[in-house]
C-alpha cells in the first residue's frame, strides 16, 4: 500500500466509503505535520478532516503587513474566554484560525 494523505473538507462521501490508519482533525500546522510524520511509514494512510478552506488568496493572511487583519473574520472563530477574575472579570477574545493552516494562518506565519 502507498502512503497517503487526503485532506477532507468536512463531512464528504469519500470519507463514508474509504478507510484510514488514521484521522486526524484540523489541517493546522500540528495536524498537518503529525500527518506528514505518520505517513513516513509507506503502509500508513491518513485522512485530515478540516471544515473550512485553503485561503492562500486572501490578502489578509499572505501579506506579510497585515498581521491582525483576519482577526474578526469569517475565518476566525472568535472565540471569547469567560471573565477572567485577574483581568478585572472581563472576557477575552481567543483568535483561532479557521482555515487550512489553522492559526498560523491569520497570525501572519503563513506566508
């Protein structure tokens, strides 16, 4: 068996018909390169399930003066923590990237 990586975009057909060594969820970077290490072995296969897409033409996060810019967008989860007693109870926002990438994505690392 040849080693492989297929990346599926949520929930598709091919992932009901198909089977994987293993699977693994969200194509960041930590995804990405544990599915790289894992198919150094050729008789591995391995199925990365992210929701959202491939940006790298979103000038928000491949120029390299926009750091932030992507923070608030449609591929930010925005995430909000709850009050934070030694922040004087407020809550904070918790950007996360939701694209392939993940954070790296929209804190100004993917170029």
């Amino acid at each position: 068996m040849r080693s492989s990586v297929i990346l599926l975009l949520g929930l598709t057909s091919h992932a009901a018909t198909e089977t994987f060594d293993y699977i693994i969820i969200g194509a960041g970077t930590a995804g990405l390169v544990v599915a790289t290490r894992l198919t150094e072995d050729p008789t591995v296969t391995v199925a990365v399930i992210e929701p959202r897409t491939d940006e790298r033409n979103n000038i928000n996060v491949t120029g390299t003066d926009k750091f932030s810019q992507a923070f608030g967008t449609s591929i930010d989860w925005q995430y909000v923590t709850t009050p934070q007693a030694e922040a004087d109870n407020r809550s904070l926002p918790l950007h996360q990237g939701k694209a392939w990438g993940g954070t790296s994505t929209i804190n100004g690392q993917y170029t």
